[in-house]
C-alpha cells in the first residue's frame, strides 16, 4: 500500500491521502482543510431548494422535508455539486496565467528568465 502526498493548493502545507483533506471532484485540486478550501473559492454540494451544504447534510433535510427526489444528484434541479474557482474559470493556476502572459509577451520561459537576469545585476 502506497500514500499519496498533496500540497494544499492555498497554504501550501504538505498532507497525505491519508489524512482528511479536501478535494474538489471536478478538477482534483486539494487543500489541507475546509478553512483553506473556502478561502481558495471551494464551494461545496449544496441544495439551492433548502439551502443545506455537504451531502449527509442535504440527505437529512431532504428526508426531513419529504422531497421528491429519492436521493440528492445530478437528476435534482436543485442539486449543485462540488466546484471551486478553477473550475468555474474564475481564476486559473499560475502555469496556466504564465503560459498565457509569455504568450501575450511573445515570449519565451528561456527569454524571460533573461530578462529576469539582466535586472538582478
């Protein structure tokens, strides 16, 4: 048996698989903890009909509340699932903004990275 090791995509701490983490399902970002994951634009499953966050959470109301649905899906209009900012294009990984900006620059990483040389001396 293997452990996977992440680092938290807002702090940058160092955590295991083995530990209880975040992750969104979309796109596989990880964060340490729920703080770092809603501070980086994770949003969680959620019901917009009874507004409840995290799937036991929805099950429960929805059960409280005889809902329709037998369980909380993608089948429910209601039913938002897991996202965070990356997902939802509202802001991208760094890799992915310095491709684009070296691109705009009509640049390469070789020439910034000369660039970036020639004003440290």
């Amino acid at each position: 048996m293997s452990v996977d090791y992440f680092s938290c995509n807002n702090c940058g701490e160092i955590f295991s698989d083995c530990d209880d983490y975040i992750s969104c399902e979309e796109c596989g970002t990880n964060w340490c903890c729920d703080k770092c994951a809603e501070e980086d634009g994770f949003i969680a499953q959620h019901c917009k009909k009874f507004n409840v966050y995290g799937y036991s959470n929805m099950e429960t109301e929805r059960e409280i509340r005889n809902c329709e649905y037998s369980y909380c899906s993608d089948e429910c209009p209601e039913f938002v699932g897991d996202s965070c900012k990356y997902c939802r294009n509202e802001d991208y990984d760094d890799l992915i903004l310095l491709n684009k900006a070296l691109e705009l620059l009509h640049m390469k990483r070789e020439e910034l990275v000369k660039v970036i040389n020639k004003g440290n001396k």
